[in-house]
C-alpha cells in the first residue's frame, strides 16, 4: 500500500486529491497538511512512501519545505503541484530534490500515474514538458532573469512581489531582516533592476506570483 501525505492550503483541493488517491486499491492518504509548518510536523511524525505538495502555501514556500525534506529526508519522494506553468518552476523544483511536478489542471490519471512514478524511484514530468526539454538542449536559448537566482533568492523574489516587507520575510524564513536586505540587493543585481516595484512588475508579467 502506497502512503501518501497531501499538503495544499485550500481544503476543497486536499479533499478532491484525497478522493483520487483513496479510490486507487493501492493507494492511501495518511496525513494532510495546510501550511509549510504543519506540513513538516505532520511528515515527521506519520508514516509516508510519497508527498503531494503545493508550492505555494501561506506561510513559506513548497521550495522552502522541499529543501527541508531533502536535508531530513533525502530518500522521500516529493510530488510538487502548482497552478504555474511547467517552464516557470519545474526545471527549478526537479534540480532542488523533487520526484515530480504535475499541474494542477491534470486529469486525475496523471496524479495516480506520477505518484506510483515517482515511489518505483522515477521521476515524473508531463509528456509535454519532455518535449520542451528535449527542445532546448537541441537549441538552448537565453535563461530567464529568475532562472539565475538561487532557490533562496528566488523565494525571496517572490515574497517581495507578494508585498511582504524585509522584517516579515526574515520572520517567515527564519532569518534576520539583513540577511533578506542582502539577498535583495543580490536579487537586483542579479537581474539588473532598481526597485522593489521592479520586481513586482517583474513577477506579475512572468506569473511567478
């Protein structure tokens, strides 16, 4: 029997991706999650062969709790669901630890085939992704601006887009006020922009947020 822990803000998500996986014969759901915090409980105190989990969740980032399992539970496989377009963030998650990343508009096949993927020790990504993969080491083109952060600038980036000021990101990520300042201004550099509004403007005309 398949375990699989589901962590996703939004209840009538956990309660349709529950559904999906308790109707497989070979598949239950042992644990479900809300928040980055709960989440990170919840996995360590429950039994799990699998985690389905959002990236964007209200008090961190998935990244954030993906690199903490990778750190507490390297051999975990992590499913990673997102409303965001595969070529903004699954390159990113799949080289930060994850088995998998599955939008969230996928048939309910897709979810049950990637999960059984990723336990047998695979990874999973659409067929389309595949493609656009195979299209670029063919013809490799210019990476994104983001595409050169690092996944704790890129969590930043997107904190600072959200309206979160230097004190509140620090509290979220457990780090101290300067320490975020820092990373901005290596954010900007990196991506050779002036303001905060810049990197907004940024994130809101590439869907990052």
């Amino acid at each position: 029997m398949i375990r699989v822990i589901i962590v996703d803000d939004h209840p009538v998500v956990r309660r349709g991706l529950n559904q999906i996986i308790a109707a497989q014969q070979d598949m239950q759901v042992t644990g479900e999650a809300e928040n980055a915090r709960e989440a990170l409980r919840v996995i360590r105190r429950t039994a799990c062969d699998a985690v389905v989990l959002d990236i964007t969740l209200p008090d961190a980032s998935g990244l954030e709790v993906l690199n903490r399992l990778q750190r507490e539970r390297p051999t975990l496989p992590v499913l990673i669901m997102s409303i965001h377009e595969e070529e903004l963030y699954a390159l990113r998650v799949l080289k930060a630890g994850a088995s998998g990343y599955l939008m969230k508009n996928s048939v309910p096949e897709e979810l049950t085939e990637a999960i059984r993927k990723i336990v047998s020790g695979g990874r999973y990504i659409s067929p389309s992704l595949a493609e656009r993969l195979a299209s670029e080491l063919a013809s490799p083109e210019t990476s994104s601006l983001h595409g050169k952060l690092s996944d704790r600038e890129f969590q930043i980036l997107c904190l600072i887009a959200s309206g979160k000021s230097l004190k509140e990101i620090g509290n979220t990520l457990c780090i101290s006020g300067k320490t975020v300042s820092s990373y901005r201004v290596r954010i900007l550099e990196k991506m050779s922009l002036r303001t905060n509004a810049d990197l907004t403007r940024y994130t809101l005309e590439h869907h990052l947020a």
